[in-house]
C-alpha cells in the first residue's frame, strides 16, 4: 500500500523514547508519506532516552497548520511530559482531532491526550504508569497492544510498534 502524497507530523522532544520515535517515521516514509519532524522550539535538536540524537527538526510547532497534514504522531518516552507543556502542541492535536485526522499515541504520549482533553468518550492504551490520567480524562481504558477509535490509534510499549504502524497506515489509508 502506498499513501504517497499523504504528509504526518512526529512530534520530538528531549528524551524521546528512540524506537517510538524512529519505528514510526521510518514505515511512513516507507508507505511514501512525507514526514515532518515537529518541535517544541526548545532546540534545534534533540536525543532520546538511549542517546540517539536526531540532527535537526524539520519545523516548530507553533508555525504548523494542521490542515496541510494527514497524521500526528506522539511519540512516547519522557518527551510528552514536555510536549504537553506547550500550547502550540496541544493546538495541534485538538484541531487534528477536530478536523478528523489520524493521531497516534504510544506509551507516555497519552499525557498529551490527556492534557489537549481529547479522550472523553475514547477508548484508548497506554503504558500502565498513565493509565489513570487517562481514565479520569474521560477514556474508557484497556489493555491491548493497539486500541483503534475513529481516528484515535494508541498502543503501550515499544513492543507494540508494529501493530500501531499497522493501524496507523490502514486508518490513513
């Protein structure tokens, strides 16, 4: 399947989870998707949790329309805890959700959900450590590698990324 033509955001941060990361902009750009590495503007770059450094983020998040996209992608780690902090980030996410787009959220990155309060009435996943935020956010909770609702396509832990790209690329499609 190829959803060339399509474009997504991947949001990136200090202490990034690097395969939550990287897994999902190496298969959209492997479906032919154009990626967009969005950040905070609180650097230029960043290195995850492990210590891979990504050289440059392509955008920052207060100069993106949401509308020019197909996909937002949060990446978990430490990162959200960050990401959330930023209304420009939170902008993102409610108007992706607003206007139908695809958002994706593994692991910590349901605190972004969270804080854009996108979940009431959602059933979502997400790592263990979060999964109250995320119930008194409104989302009905469970535990499987991959939750789809609508739009909405969220997964645990690292060990889930293939289902979540799986889902990702089937809803963009």
């Amino acid at each position: 399947m190829s959803l060339k033509g399509k474009r997504a955001i991947v949001f990136v941060e200090a202490n990034y989870q690097d395969l939550e990361f990287w897994y999902p902009v190496l298969r959209l750009r492997e479906e032919g998707v154009e990626v967009v590495i969005v950040g905070t503007g609180s650097a230029e770059s960043y290195t995850g949790r492990h210590g891979y450094p990504l050289p440059k983020v392509d955008a920052v998040a207060d100069k993106v329309d949401v509308k020019d996209f197909d996909c937002v992608i949060i990446p978990g780690g430490w990162a959200p805890d960050v990401l959330r902090r930023y209304e420009s980030v939170l902008k993102i996410v409610r108007e992706a959700f607003a206007q139908g787009k695809v958002v994706g959220a593994i692991c910590h990155a349901g605190s972004v959900l969270v804080s854009a309060k996108v979940l009431k009435g959602r059933t979502a996943t997400c790592v263990a450590a979060i999964k109250d935020d995320m119930i008194n956010a409104g989302a009905t909770y469970v535990d499987r590698e991959v939750v789809v609702d609508g739009h909405l396509v969220t997964s645990r832990t690292p060990g889930d990324l293939p289902a979540f790209m799986r889902e990702i690329i089937k809803v963009m499609a």
